[in-house]
C-alpha cells in the first residue's frame, strides 16, 4: 500500500445527479471514465475544493461520494496530475458499491468541513 493512502481512510470523487442515479442500485460504481482512460479519478478531502473549482464551476448541482480507502487501496495509484500538487488517487478498477460509504450534496459536505 502506498505512504500516501496510509493517510486517507476516505476518499471522494465528484458527480452530477444524473451520473449518480445511473449507477444508484448497480453493484459496481464504473464510470464512463473508466471504459475510456483505464482509471477513476478520485481525491482527498483536502483536494476536493481545488477539483470541485477547477472541473465543476458552473455545473449546478453536485455530490460528493464519499469511498472507503482501504476497500479499493489494490486498484489505487497516486499520480501527479496537477503541477505543484501532491499526486491524486486513480482508481485502475470499477468501485464496489460496498465501498461507497455515502453521497452527500456537495454544498452540504463544504458546510460540515
């Protein structure tokens, strides 16, 4: 297991309602994203407002999926993606929907940070 996901006993990823309610009852949280680049991005607590401002201003309604770290750490890679940044988890496998420990609007998640 990497250093870094020793750190981060969740992470989260961003989406819209709609992608949500796609895979709301599937057993598996595997994106579009992940058919077409190999991985799922995802991000710590601490990146998320930084991810949310830089791919989702203006995008309306968003919600935070919160995951269980250590239920994905054998599909995670920490990556460099942003210069100057400290890497950001990849998901390299679909999420099983028993690690998605809870979806919360996105307003309501910044409030309580």
């Amino acid at each position: 297991m990497h250093t870094e996901m020793m750190a981060w006993k969740r992470l989260y990823r961003i989406l819209g309602p709609e992608e949500w309610r796609r895979v709301e009852g599937a057993e598996w949280f595997a994106p579009a994203e992940l058919a077409a680049g190999g991985f799922i991005h995802l991000c710590t607590a601490d990146q998320l407002g930084f991810v949310a401002a830089r791919h989702f201003a203006g995008a309306g309604r968003l919600l935070v999926m919160e995951i269980d770290a250590e239920a994905i750490a054998g599909d995670v890679q920490w990556e460099e993606s942003e210069v100057g940044l400290p890497p950001f988890p990849h998901c390299y496998g679909p999420i099983p929907r028993t690690a998605i420990v809870s979806i919360t609007e996105l307003s309501e998640f910044a409030q309580a940070g």
